[in-house]
C-alpha cells in the first residue's frame, strides 16, 4: 500500500469518525462508547491489533468529555482533598465489602469512624499492619 493511499484512507477515517472523536453532546458520547463496544468485540485480544489505536483513539476523545462533565470534577475536587491514607482505607473497604468492624488491627470500629472523617490519622503501625493483611506495598497510603 502506498503513502498516498494510506493518507487518503486516514483521512476518509478521521472524516468519518470526527462525530466520535469531538463530542460535545451526551447523544454524541453515548453513540462513541457504542462503536468503541463494537470495537472492543471486533478487536482481537492481541496488544498488536490493528483496531487498538482506534479503540485508543475514541477512548481519548471520550475521557475529554467525561472530564469536563461538573460531576467528575466535583468527584475529582473531593478525591484530591482526601488524603491518600484515608483514600485507601476507603477503596480497601469497598473492595473487601467491609466494614468499620472489619479492622482488628487497627482498633474499633469509633476509632475507624474518627479516621475516615479525618479526625485522627492512620499510625504507621497501622499502614504497616494494612499492607501486611491486603499484601499491598505501604506507599499506597502516602500522596
């Protein structure tokens, strides 16, 4: 295949695609998250595929929308004003379906309360104990 030929078959696709890679309607987002579906099942399960830098393509153009809407920038105002430490005792227990009860190492369930409302912090025997029991490393406590 020649140069001109893929010039012009890139810019066929792009002219095409453009409806998908400018959104700025949640029409227009939903019918992107529609072929980037249809092209995740088209796409081998191969890192090589040739469908992939589409797939990488639209799914750019759909993090720009997403990322503009007001309620993931309030999510990501509030996420970046939690500490990391609390951050991860709360993803821990979403994750592990537990609860303030579920935390033998680090006291009861008042003194986890008191931390996720940012009261009182985690000890460094506490992450230490955390990161044994979840067999995570401790720095995922830390900003």
């Amino acid at each position: 295949m020649s140069q001109a030929t893929v010039l012009q078959s890139v810019t066929t696709f792009a002219q095409e695609a453009e409806p998908f890679t400018h959104i700025e309607s949640d029409e227009a987002y939903q019918d992107a998250l529609a072929v980037v579906s249809n092209l995740m099942e088209k796409a081998e399960d191969d890192p090589n595929s040739p469908l992939n830098w589409a797939i990488e393509g639209f799914a750019k153009a759909i993090a720009r929308y997403e990322n503009q809407l007001p309620e993931v920038q309030e999510f990501e105002a509030a996420a970046a004003k939690t500490p990391a430490d609390i951050a991860m005792l709360r993803l821990l227990m979403e994750q592990h379906e537990l609860k303030g009860t579920d935390f033998p190492e680090i006291g009861d369930k008042t003194l986890i309360s008191k931390i996720l409302n940012g009261s009182r912090r985690l000890t460094k025997d506490h992450l230490t104990k955390l990161a044994e029991r979840f067999d995570i490393s401790p720095a995922l406590f830390f900003d």
